[in-house]
C-alpha cells in the first residue's frame, strides 16, 4: 500500500471518528440540557470606555498575513477608511503570530509589534475596535500552517508532509503536527512550550494595553488537541488541557492589563459544526469580572468546501445556535463573539446563509468577525477594490454603541427594516450610534421613535451614522424603513 492510499483511509477513519464523536457529544450534552438551563444568569456585555453597549462587526484581517514574510496583513490604510466609512464595520480581528513575537527562544520582537502597533492605529483613529488575535493552523509555518517558532516544535522527529486527497485541515492528522500539539499540551512534560506563550502573550499585551480601542486579545486561534480521542469522543482536551492553558494564561495577562477583554475559544471541530464545547466554566481573577468573551468559530462542514447551503449544513446552524446559546450561560452569562463564519459567494444559497447566520447574531447580541478580507475568494472586496456579492449581506443596519441597554434589534435584509429596542442611560455622556446603511436606504429612510423621554438625533451623511441622545432614563423603540 502506497503512502497516499495509507492517508486517505486514515481521512476515512477519521471521518468515521469525526461522526462517531458527534453521535456521542449530543447524547451526552443532552443529558445536561436542563441542569444548564435552568441557572438563572444575568447576561453580560461588551462596553466601551464611555459605559455605552456595544454591537462589534467587522473582518479578520488577513489570511495574507499568515505566510508574508513581514507578516504583515496585505491592506493600506486606504482600505482601513473603507471599511470605518463605506462598510459601516465598528472592529477588526486583527492576526498575529508568535513565531514573530517570539523569533528566537526567550527574545521578543519589539519591532514587529512597531509595524502592528502603525496598523492598529489606522483602525483606532477611525474610531474602530480591534481585537489582536494569536493566530495558528497546523501548530506552525514550518508544517506549512501558521503560529508557532520552529524552536518550539516538540515533533518527535515525525514528519509533517502528506498527500491526502480532502481539506486543508485534515493535514492535522500529520504525525509531526499530533505530536506537536500533544508535547504542547503535555505541561508536566513540556513546561517550556506553554510558560512561553504565556510570557510571550504578557509582552504583547504590555504594548496594546494603554489604547483603550484595542478592545482585548484572542488568546488562541482555533487550539486544536492533538489526540483525536481526547478532542473527539472524550472531550478530554477542551475539559482538561485547554481549560487548564486558560487558567494559566487569564492570571498572567491580568498582572499586565486588567482593562482588555479576553477572548476565548473552544475547540474549532467539532464545535464550529454545531457540537456541544467541553470547556470547563472560565473564570477571571478580577473581582466581578465582565471582561471575559466567548469566541467560537462557525463553519457549516458542507460549505465550508464549497457544497450548496442545505440539508446537513442547515442543521448544523441550528446545532450551532443551540449549544452556544448554552455555553454562554454555562459560562457565567458572557458576550459571544464569532471570530469566524464565511464560505465562498459561489456556492449555491450563500446568500440564504449568511441571512440565517446574521439573524441569529442579531438575535442573540452576538458580535461577530468575518473571515475574511483578503481580496478575492471569500472576501467581500474583489482585488481592484470593488465589491464581492459577499458584502450587501455583511453591510447592515445595527446599533454600534447604545447609551443604555439593548433589549432587542434585528435588520431584515428582505424588507429592509431595522427595529431596536432599549432601556436608556442619561449617566453616558455618548449618545447611541446607528448604522444606517445608504445602500439598503438610496432613497432615505422613514425614521419612527417611541419614548417618554425627550430626545434628539441627528444623521451624519460620512459615516452613515444615527445619533440619539435621550434625556432621561425611558424605554426606546427605533424603527427603521426604507422610502
């Protein structure tokens, strides 16, 4: 038996393991249904430095950056002003890598984080949030992926290289990459490997921490376990080895910054198929924190490869909307930000999808990243500049920051109506801001207000931004409709 037909039945079993895993996850995770959901917990949420709640969505930028030599993502600051203005987008995931931070064992890169800080800034004069996330595939560049520095591969003396026929991501089951990953998650055996990361993420961290627009750090990209058993069907690496990474990692950044977010992710698969996390409830040292965030990722497996939106994929969104609305309260009530959902605008009913996926963010107050803004592809920008089909169903009416608290609002990218509700607060100085996209109102709008306090608002015609300023506390209702 040649070498690639050895990996292609290794691709069948792991397939075989893959649904095995689903079958065994959603028995046991229903038998937890009710236990979880009968906690009461208060729902928390993302502020900004004024005390208003924010709705945060934008892109990743970049994929580019994961193989440049600079690492450096490939935009201008052009493309920066585009997004703030003409797409309407509040934030930006914004990739990092610690082969840069880290080149060399113990020796920290002041000057990469020089040319991040220069594009950080171009979000930030913009008014836009950016979230600095550590990003990885495959453990590392040298195994054709991104994140780690070659010296902290601990393979084994495995080798990397495969032919298999399917995904990218299936070159996980490499056996340099398992063990990799298994050496960085062994901590009693590798103790180096992760004590570095965590120094490494402190002197990042130790940089961005006084721009209050650098809304938190990513503290993983997409942690992937190694062993297909403990990430599969025993759950034992979210439970275990990456609750405990995040009870190390939380403590020490904090000794740092006390003020940022923390982004956190369970395992990419099989959760961004709509299966239940394992990860053990997160907790933050400071006394009643609210700066923790839920970070999962979410790929329909069908589309994700390029098949029609349909059947399977529809109910792993379904799936997908289930358990996380579960992990968020297992959790403590935290904020979900979706660091990554996205599929090609040639596959069949992309647009029914993408519908669907931002309705139920909208539902939920989730926040959410799209992957991503590399020209081409998946993007929504084309690479002269114009525009994908991708981005009319990205662009959308929404609060970006609300003076009070959001009991309810939804866009409907049919009818063209946004509707929102909320409780306002007369303490914040800012008033509430509104994206009201041109594109989806070319003739203008019909503005409806409903409160018992007085108000005033006023459009600004560059940003494309609603205004509210409410005198007293009331409850407002906004409605939104196209002429």
């Amino acid at each position: 038996m040649n070498t690639k037909m050895l990996l292609n039945r290794l691709f069948l079993g792991f397939s075989l393991l893959f649904f095995l895993g689903i079958t065994l996850s959603c028995k046991k995770d229903n038998d937890n249904t009710k236990k979880i959901s009968e906690e009461p917990v208060e729902m928390k949420w993302i502020a900004d430095e004024y005390g208003r709640q924010l709705i945060l969505h934008g892109l990743n930028t970049s994929s580019s950056a994961k193989s440049a030599l600079d690492r450096m993502p490939w935009i201008a600051e052009v493309d920066v002003e585009r997004e703030a203005t003409q797409l309407g987008f509040n934030f930006v995931r914004l990739l990092i890598f610690w082969d840069f931070v880290e080149p060399e064992k113990g020796v920290f890169n002041s000057q990469y984080l020089d040319e991040v800080q220069k594009r950080v800034e171009w979000y930030t004069s913009r008014g836009m949030y950016v979230m600095l996330d550590m990003h990885q595939d495959l453990y590392s560049l040298e195994f054709g992926g991104d994140g780690a520095p070659a010296w902290a591969i601990e393979s084994n003396g495995a080798s990397w290289e495969v032919d298999i026929d399917g995904p990218w991501w299936l070159k996980n089951i490499s056996p340099a990459v398992i063990n990799s990953w298994t050496n960085f998650w062994g901590y009693s055996d590798y103790k180096y490997l992760q004590d570095h990361y965590i120094q490494m993420w402190k002197f990042v961290a130790t940089r961005f921490k006084s721009n209050p627009r650098v809304i938190g750090y990513d503290l993983m990209n997409e942690p992937w376990g190694g062993d297909l058993m403990k990430t599969f069907i025993s759950g034992e690496f979210e439970r275990n080895q990456l609750s405990a990474l995040y009870a190390r990692l939380i403590p020490e950044l904090r000794t740092v910054d006390t003020e940022k977010y923390l982004f956190f992710e369970p395992a990419p698969a099989p959760v961004t198929f709509g299966m239940p996390s394992r990860l053990r409830p997160m907790k933050d040292i400071l006394p009643n924190s609210d700066k923790l965030v839920y970070a999962p990722h979410v790929y329909p497996l069908g589309t994700h490869e390029g098949k029609p939106y349909g059947g399977n994929d529809k109910k792993n969104v379904v799936d997908w909307h289930r358990e996380r609305k579960k992990e968020v309260v297992n959790h403590g009530g935290v904020p979900l930000l979706c660091g990554e959902f996205g599929l090609s605008p040639g596959v069949k009913d992309f647009d029914v999808y993408l519908k669907e996926i931002t309705g139920i963010f909208d539902e939920n107050q989730w926040h959410w990243a799209y992957w991503s803004n590399d020209d081409g592809g998946w993007s929504p920008l084309e690479h002269d500049g114009t525009e994908t089909a991708i981005a009319q169903y990205l662009v959308r009416a929404y609060p970006k920051a609300t003076a009070g608290k959001i009991s309810s609002f939804s866009f409907n990218w049919d009818t063209k109506v946004f509707n929102m509700e909320y409780v306002s607060n007369p303490s914040i100085t800012q008033p509430t801001e509104i994206f009201i996209p041109r594109r989806h109102f070319p003739n203008g709008y019909e503005l409806n207000i409903e409160s018992e306090s007085p108000y005033t608002t006023q459009y600004n015609d560059v940003n494309q931004v609603l205004t509210i300023k409410v005198e007293k506390k009331a409850t407002v209702k906004v409605s939104v409709k196209a002429k």
